[in-house]
C-alpha cells in the first residue's frame, strides 16, 4: 500500500510506486536555480512529480484527473524513449502548486488512476497497442496532445509502427473524429517505434474510431503469435 | 507459411510475418487524411506496409528488390531506435502504388527476401554487425543510403560503435571505395550505438571492402566472448 | 587480463575490454577520408577508442584521466541511447594522438579506470543512479559537461528521470555549488529517462552535494522493491 512504501523509503518527498514503473514524488519547496532553469512560474514552488519507465499515455491519462481535482498545472512534460526494451516512450510529468498538499494530492490522484488507464494497453513480446479515452480533456492532454479543453479525446497507439498505420486508418474510416495529430517514429515521437493519433469530437464518434482501431489492431499484433491481454481491465 | 499466418490475422490488411519481429500489411485505399498529412502524391492510395522491431538493413535491402520486382514506390522510411534493447534500429517502410495488388505483391516479395538479408547480420549479446551488398542498387537503397541507381552499393553496420570506426577504417583501406555516408550515433543515427558507412564503385571492391570489414568486425566483437553468429546464411 | 583478451581478438586495433560492455581499441593511421569528414586536426592520425553499451559517466570520467595522463585530445564523444533496455546511455569516445603508442597507452588508461569510476553506479531493476566527482577537472569533463579546468567537478544522474528530479534539488540545498548543467529526457539528454546536473565549486562541496543527493536517490529508487547496489566500490 502507499503508507508501507512511504515508509520503506523513508524521505519525505515519496509519495509512493505504481504499475509501469512509475514512481510519484513530491517537492514541498523546489530550489530557486531549478525553477529558474525552465523558467516556470515562481508562484509554483511545489511540485509533484509522476516519472515511469513503461508508457506514457497511461501517466498522461492519469495526470489529467489529477489537473482536474487539484489546483496544479502541468509545468513539465518530457517523454524519453524507453519501456525497459520495449518499443515505446517512459514520462516524466511535473505538476506545480501553490501548496504542498495540492502537489501531494495530484501525485496521489494519478497513481491510483493508473489502473484504469492502463485497461486498453495491450502487450505480447512483439509489441503493444494502447487506446486511451475522456469525456472532457483537461490540461495535461491539452498540453500532450493538443486535444480541446472540455472536448471528448481518444488516443491511438500502435507498435511497430505499421500496426499503428492500419489501426489509424481504420479510426478514421469508422466515425467521423478530427485528427489532432499524427506521429511517427522520427516524426512526433522520440523515436519510438509507434503510430500515435489523437482524435476529438462527438464522445460517441471518438469512443468508435477506438474501438474499431482496437479491434484491427489486436488481430495484427496477435499474428506475431501471442494473443496481445489487456494489462489490467479494459475501460472503453 | 503466408496462408496460415494470414488466417491467424484474419484481417484483410495482413499480409504476413517474418524475422526481426517484422510485419507485412497492406491498406486497399488510404485514408485521405493521412495521404495529405505526409504530402505523398495522391495517385498512391495504396500503401504496403513493411514495419519490424529488429533490423532496418535488412528490411531496407529487401525493399529495394521489392520496388525493382513491382510498380511501387518508396513513400516513407523511418528509422525508430529499437531492436528490443539491442543497439539499432527498427524500421518503417511505406510502399505507395496505384494498385492494391502490385502494394501486396511488393510486400510478400520483401518479407520472403528477409531470410537471405539477415544471412550477413551478426550479433551476440554485446553487440552486432551488419553488411549488406546489392550489385544494383534501387530506390529503397537511394532513398535511405543515397545509394546511385543502378550501381554497386555496400552497406557497413557496427555495433557498440567503436567496432563500427574500425571496420569502416578496415573497408576504406581495403579497396577502391567512394563513401556514400558515414553516420555516428547522434549524427546520422537515430541514437543507436552504431557506426554505419555506405560506400559505392566497382561492384568487386565494393564486395573486398565488405569482405575486409567483416572479418575484423567478427574478431572484435568476439572479444566479448561469445562469437557472433549470422542470423540466417552469409550472402556476401 | 588484457593479453588474453588481445589475443583473443588477434587484432592489432585491439586494446581490451571492461565492465559495462565497453571495448577499448585503437587505430594507428586513421583512413584520411575519416579524418576529413570529421574535420579533425590533421595531425591525430592516431586514433584511441572506447566505446560501451552500458554508461557514459563512468567512461567519460575515466577518459578524463586517460587525457590527463597522455598526449591525446577528446575529438568526439557521442552518447547513444543505449544501456541494453536501460534507461541510460551508452558512449564513443575517440581520442586524437599523434603517436600511437599515445592513443594505446590513453585507452589502456580509461579501461583500467572504468572499476573505480563504476564505484558509485548503483542499479536495479527499475533504474539506476550515478555519482562522479572529480577533484580537478581535465578535457574530458570539459567537452562533455563544460566543467572549468583543474576545477572541482561533480555529476550526478537519476533514472527514472523523477528521482533526479529530487536528487538534484537535494544536492543543490545541501551545498553552495555551481550548476554547470541540468539536462533532462529531450533536453540535453538523447532521450535517456534520466534527469542529469552537473557542479562545480569548492571540492568539499562538490563532494556534499554528491552525498546528499546519493543519501535521497538511494532511498528512493529503493522504494521500487530492490536495494540499489554498487556495481563495484563505491568511491566518492
């Protein structure tokens, strides 16, 4: 639980891990140098931090409750290429506050949301697909993706790559969504080797597209043999 | 085989599987959204698709004989940085043509020319080699290496990429050359830890300088312990 | 030992081998197109490699000492995203000598350096720390991290990317040091999942900066289940 890993590492700035290697950090009052380093607003001495090895989608997902429950803005949001081996991206978020306890807050409200947002990602040994979607995108897939404050967003992830082409063509092909961005390996993402969309509008066209690519996209990862599972339990 | 693989995948769009965790797909007509978003000339709505996790030479190889053995371009070729946690590349490759079955015919073609491109890969747990040679290079190999059309051309791949400088040092050495390219990990590579060298002339010095590079490279990379082994069956 | 090694690979251009999968080599007359395309002074024909696929701190520090004790000059360093599906980097270092019992004699520096210069890595399953100090600065730390000349030099490295976050913030309060650097997953690292800083100042605070920040990381990554280890001696 939270209060045994807060206590197993024993410094006041743990907030506690989660699935995907994902550690939740908070700084009551960051040093003056580091702020002024990236230029963020001073009023945001506090700040919460999400970091991972495995995904990104899942954490940003994730940080965007957190935006909308707390009094944080998203100051920071970095994706190295990593997943331990993987074919895909880590994160790391920085949320800043006013107060300790809203960074605090953020950092807790985003980790226990991991498990939900981890439902739509599917992984074997070749490769993985990740479907993620909200009713009312907040700040922190504004900032990601550039997805409509208050609109619905859906977001389609494949790899290799090519699984990722035909899930997106499919997407687009079953509802009528906008694409907001559309990104390939040198292209948008830090060289992973993904297809990465994001789309808006109608909630129902958008939960659609997903479910479409999300149908293509299983079969295609699952000829490399393995059945692709969902790695907890499937929310859309 | 092919037959099975396809009814495994039970989807229209695949084509098939072979190695470096390499996927062949096809889409009949392209989403106009996404032919417009890369520019590509619209007469190509159809796109074979050859993607992998391990390898871009290989793939880029069998490419090139797939586009000279059909009426297809190459309209996209992205290097992600992957090979599973190795040290190289993965790969993206969209093949454009006018015709669903010249953009199927292309892609069975390069994944069927998998088998002999990887012979002349090379790797144990520290590292790899790769050499590639084509008597007449085309325009998978023009576009990714700059490689002139028609001519010899010979591709020089080491990883770590110390063994990289000095096989490449050893091809240069070994035979009357031009060299095409030569990329290091942050110039010219999408971050992988290799050197790679294209060179091109007299189709017999291309292949002395190969031979010259690969028999240092197999010692080096030895002296890790294991001995590199080929993937499949040497070509060159 | 070093003689076995060499005649392992039975290779002139082979020095040896060390820990982090790092491989020590040298050329005695750089093929001159080389030289050119990099645009090197003339007068290094003489080339010492090191190259690894695990680490860049513990590489650079230790061709920090080979160039000290030497006539060689750095004249590239490159750092892959590598670490074998870690979360780091690996390295190429190329050192420039005009004689190449320098550029021998540099390498067989750097690789009998690499075991201290490991001493303060600690790793685990889901990340790792690094800890370098230096109590005079040479060329090596100069072109990779800008460090001031005979000065006092510290690095400091966090993976995943939040747990430097922390670390440096820690490092910054525990003691009046200059901030050289601050470099994160895109920028200033090639899309490492780390959070890296590099000082300078006074010795003894360089040195209590570097404690405090490995008293919080320690812990931290602790808190992902395994203790940390030393991949050697811890020496700082």
């Amino acid at each position: 639980s939270c209060c045994e890993a807060l206590s197993a590492a024993g410094v006041t700035e743990f907030v506690g891990t989660a699935m995907g290697d994902t550690i939740g950090l908070v700084i009551a009052n960051l040093e003056s140098r580091i702020l002024e380093k990236f230029g963020w607003d001073p009023k945001y001495r506090s700040i919460g931090i999400i970091s991972d090895r495995v995904g990104a989608g899942p954490q940003i997902m994730a940080a965007d409750e957190a935006v909308k429950a707390t009094n944080t803005e998203v100051v920071l949001l970095e994706l190295p290429r990593d997943t331990k081996g993987g074919a895909g991206h880590g994160c790391l978020i920085l949320l800043g506050a006013e107060d300790v306890s809203d960074a605090r807050r953020a950092v807790e409200v985003a980790l226990k949301d991991l498990e939900r947002t981890f439902g739509d990602v599917y992984a074997n040994d070749a490769g993985h697909l990740e479907f993620q979607y909200t009713a009312r995108a907040s700040y922190a897939c504004n900032k990601a993706f550039g997805a409509p404050l208050g609109k619905a967003f859906g977001l389609i992830v494949g790899a290799p790559a090519g699984i990722g082409v035909v899930m997106t063509d499919a997407a687009l092909k079953a509802a009528e969504v906008e694409m907001l961005f559309y990104s390939t390996p040198t292209n948008g993402n830090t060289y992973t080797n993904e297809v990465v969309m994001g789309v808006t509008g109608d909630s129902g066209a958008v939960r659609q597209s997903l479910i479409a690519a999300r149908e293509v996209g299983l079969k295609l990862l699952g000829a490399f043999g393995e059945p692709p599972k969902s790695l907890t339990k499937p929310y859309i």
